[in-house]
C-alpha cells in the first residue's frame, strides 16, 4: 500500500486499524491456500477447567438449595438458606463425587475455612446463594469472603515478597479495561486531576493509556517516561528524573509492559522507590500488573510502594476468562489519596460534600476505593454497584484454585505455553534474542529499525524511512502473507515495530509468523538493493539519465 493511503490511518488506533488489517488478511487467505492468523489479538487460546468445573458443579447444588426451600411446578425456587448448607453440600458431593469438580469444591471449602478461619455456612452461604445472583451485591464494593480471597490472591499475584504492611480495600470490576475508566473518571470527579494538569506515562504502554488523557473529558497533560530496547526495557535514571518535577500528578505504569512484555527490575522499582519517598511523596501511582502472574517472583509497584499507589489487576489472561469480566482495583487502607482529598480548600470540600451527599451525613469520610465505586455508578445509582454476583464467585473460585496450587504447576504450564510460542518465532525470524527473566513472552515487540541497523546496517534504515510508511509493514503482513499483528507505534512504541501475541494461536504457526515478518523486513532490503542499483546506473557514463 503507497505511503499517501497508509497517512490516513495514522491517527487510529491500532485496535481500530487492525479492523481493516483483517479484512486485507481474509481477503488474501480467501484467494490462497494460506490460512488467516490473527496474532494481534490479546485473548488467550487456554482457559483454566478446574475452577470452571467447580463452578458448574456448585451451581447444580444451589438449584437443589432453592428448590429445598420453594419449588413450583412452574419452575420457581426460593432463596437458599445458610443454616447447614455447608453439611448438605458435603453430603451432596459425597453423592456425586465422581462428577467433575466434585474434589475441588470439596478440597476448596475446606481449604478457605481453615486458611481464612471462614464460618463454613457464611462462606458456603456466600458462594451459594451468589451462584444463583438473587440479590444485588451486598457489600456494593465486594462480598465479604471473597474480598479476603482476592486479597491474598493480589499478595501473590501484585505484590510479591516481602509482603507490604497492612490491608487493601478491593474493588471487584468488569475487568482491567472498567478498571481505567472508572479511576480515571473518580481522580477527576475528586479534583486529583484537573483539565490542563500533567500526567506521565510509562512508554511503550497499552494503548487507551495514550488515548484517554486527550478527551475533553480529562484534558491532561502527557510526559513520557521511556524504557527504551536499548535498556532492556528499563527506565534510565534520566528518564526517571522527569518524574521529580512537581506538575507531574500521577504517573501511569503497565506491568509487565505492552507490548514490550517485559517487567520492571528490582533495580528500577527500587530506584522508584527512592525518587517518591525522598522527591515525590506526594506522587499518585497506578499500576496496571494484568501480565505479572506470568512472570516468576513478580513484585510489583503495589507491593514497593502500596501507600502511592492505586492497583489494577484482571483475571482475563491468566485464567483465560475474557469474557467473564474479572478485575479488580486496590487501594491501601493508609493512602496518599485519601489524604490529598482532606487537604482540598474548602470550595472543593464543599462541591464534593454536594456530590456524595446522598450516600452519607459524613461525606468527607468516605474513602477513595468508596468513592471509585459511588463515581463507577455516577452517585446516584451507587446502591446498584459492584460486581455481579456470578461473576465474583467465578472470581474467588480462580483465586483459590491458584493458591492451592503450592507447586504452581498452573502457572508453570501458563509460561511454558507462551515461552515455547516465542523461541518458534525467533526461530521463524532467524534473530538471537538474549534471555531476559523479566520478559513474560505474552507478548512480542519485533522493532525493525533496531534489528536492521544490527544485521543490515543503517543504510538499509535510512532507506525505509524516506521510502518507506511504518505502517507498510502491518498492511504488507496481511496482504501478502494472511498474517494480522498490530503496529508498535500505536503504543508509543518505535514506529518500526509491531506487537505479536504468544497467547491465541496454535504452537506451530509462529515460526509461519516469524518467517513472513522476516520475508517483509527481506523485502525493504532488496528494495534498498534496487533501488541503489537504479541509482548507480543513472550516474554511470553509460547508464540512463533521471527525467
């Protein structure tokens, strides 16, 4: 495609251009005998059973729960009752104890009882009676029980070691994506931020990270903190630096990395570290961690920095549960936030009183992780929030499917699966690619200009960039070889590059995948090679003169 055509896709995004990308690829695998690979999506092609068995199962035992205490030949049940369900249930899977799930849920009870020192009816009651989702969630932030599971889950999964002091406050939600919206949206309702103030952002980053701050909703400011190739993906003290200026409010971290996939170092966290508490305390954090589960001894800013920082996890891409809508955001219950919202003049005192007025005779006291959750249902809606209740049982059955795992034979497996994917495509690409322990390999960030000026020089470089449109190499994937990626620079990224998911295609297809992105970047060299052999002919004594 000429480079004029591709100029009119620059300013989408590449979630939006990856639409068009399709269509080019089913085009090319309809007129060939290829088939189409969409490696651009994030979606997993794996889905853990366990859990999910133990969820079907248990909703069988809350039918015969409702059906115990109302049953209508019409088909209407009542409402389960807590007294002795936690026996009935064990009676019940004692009497289908070879159905699947049956030793789960029987060795999950007993193991959240004793971990937790759970009441066995009240948690049993929980599970069974949001299974059947008869009631709005009660607490609106979060049930009860599983507000402690996912809390310990986030130790794990979030925090790592050593473990930070103290409690969080969770908020159940539709997923890492409702997570964005919804504080995005509370830090401005909160004047935390304010149109025209100054964000940073970690660079590259998930793409609707650099597309929010724009909308007139927010009208913020945009410094980037880069954590270039070159660095291994690591921040650079200088870079760093940019974070002790006071306009910056907050800054904005994805990790591990996307695209670049690669988590934060103990170095880089501690240097972080450092900067907030003796530059920036005042210093609001958030981080987006949906990928740390794949990296082994993940720690992340929540755990380093707990009191700076608002949390962002999901369950979508571990579990393999997209559609089911699991995330999370946590708060610590000693925070800066709270804090900063106390200290407001009395003017924004007074319009915050007005806005949760309803909710409470004592506003100000309200917590952020409260206000998050009053802001996500504009206020007036704020008894109808939180998670639905299905939802959040799904949410602590994967929690605790993964702790009782002590092996972590899961996780282990979930790693294998993506690393294998990625050493297919280096192969396919015929690049080394140093060992990086940080590096999830859930994603892949192939940056052209970086490995030509290794293997085919600067020239070669030079050549793409006055010839050449970055988004040629996406669009000539698809067109030629039925191959969808997404475009590196719509992540902050460098332009050059391109994002590949190891998550949703078969094992084999990447080395296919690897050896059609080396046949495009073959391509610019043996345009760069005619083209200085159309030059050379024109200055030679004999050859053509140029029109």
């Amino acid at each position: 495609m000429d480079p004029v055509t591709l100029r009119t896709f620059e300013t989408l995004s590449p979630f939006e251009i990856k639409d068009e990308l399709i269509r080019l690829a089913k085009l090319t695998a309809q007129n060939s005998s290829i088939a189409m690979l969409n490696a651009g999506r994030g979606n997993p092609n794996w889905v853990a059973t366990t859990p999910r068995e133990g969820f079907f199962l248990l909703g069988q035992f809350a039918i015969t729960e409702s059906r115990r205490v109302m049953s209508k030949p019409a088909g209407i049940g009542g409402m389960p009752k807590a007294d002795g369900i936690a026996m009935r249930l064990d009676e019940w899977l004692a009497a289908h104890k070879d159905s699947p799930g049956a030793t789960f849920l029987r060795d999950m009870v007993a193991f959240a009882v004793k971990k937790f020192d759970f009441k066995p009816d009240a948690f049993v009651h929980e599970l069974v009676d949001s299974i059947i989702g008869d009631n709005y969630p009660v607490p609106d932030r979060m049930l009860v029980h599983n507000e402690r599971i996912v809390h310990e889950y986030l130790m794990w999964a979030m925090c790592g070691e050593p473990r930070p002091a103290g409690q969080f406050d969770l908020y159940a939600v539709e997923g890492g994506t409702a997570a964005m919206c919804y504080i995005f949206k509370s830090l401005k309702a909160n004047r935390l931020l304010n149109p025209g103030d100054t964000i940073a952002l970690a660079t590259p980053i998930f793409t609707p990270y650099l597309e929010m701050p724009h909308l007139e909703d927010y009208g913020l400011n945009i410094v980037t903190v880069a954590a270039p190739q070159e660095n291994r993906f690591q921040f650079t003290d200088e870079e760093l630096k940019k974070l002790e200026d006071p306009k910056i409010k907050a800054f904005f971290v994805v990790n591990p990395g996307n695209p670049y996939a690669v988590a934060l170092s103990e170095e880089t966290i501690a240097k972080i570290v450092k900067l907030v508490k003796t530059k920036r305390p005042d210093l609001m954090l958030l981080t987006d961690d949906v990928y740390g589960t794949f990296v082994k001894g993940f720690r992340g800013l929540l755990g380093a920095l707990p009191h700076n920082t608002i949390g962002v996890y999901s369950y979508s891409k571990y579990f393999g549960c997209t559609g089911w809508r699991l995330g999370v955001i946590s708060i610590h219950r000693d925070n800066i936030f709270d804090k900063a919202i106390a200290k407001h003049p009395a003017n924004i005192q007074t319009a915050l009183d007005k806005r949760y007025g309803a909710l409470t005779l004592k506003p100000r006291e309200i917590k952020m992780i409260d206000r998050i959750v009053a802001d996500s249902r504009d206020v007036a809606l704020n008894h109808t929030a939180g998670l639905s209740l299905p939802q959040q049982v799904m949410m602590s059955l994967f929690s605790l499917s993964e702790m009782m795992d002590e092996a972590k034979l899961y996780q282990k497996t979930c790693m294998e699966i993506v690393h294998s994917r990625a050493q297919r495509m280096v192969e396919g690409l015929g690049i080394e690619v140093p060992d990086n322990p940080l590096h999830d390999r859930y994603y892949g960030l192939v940056d052209f200009e970086f490995w030509a000026n290794k293997y085919v020089g600067p020239e070669v470089v030079a050549y793409m960039k006055e010839h050449i449109h970055p988004l040629d190499i996406v669009f000539r994937l698809a067109e030629d070889h039925g191959i969808v990626l997404l475009n590196g620079g719509g992540f902050h990224a460098p332009d050059w590059s391109v994002r590949v998911s190891f998550a949703n295609l078969d094992d084999e297809v990447y080395s296919q995948i690897g050896r059609a992105t080396r046949a495009v970047a073959r391509g610019y060299r043996q345009a760069f090679d005619a083209y200085n052999q159309a030059l050379a002919t024109t200055k030679s004594p004999g050859g053509a003169k140029k029109a």
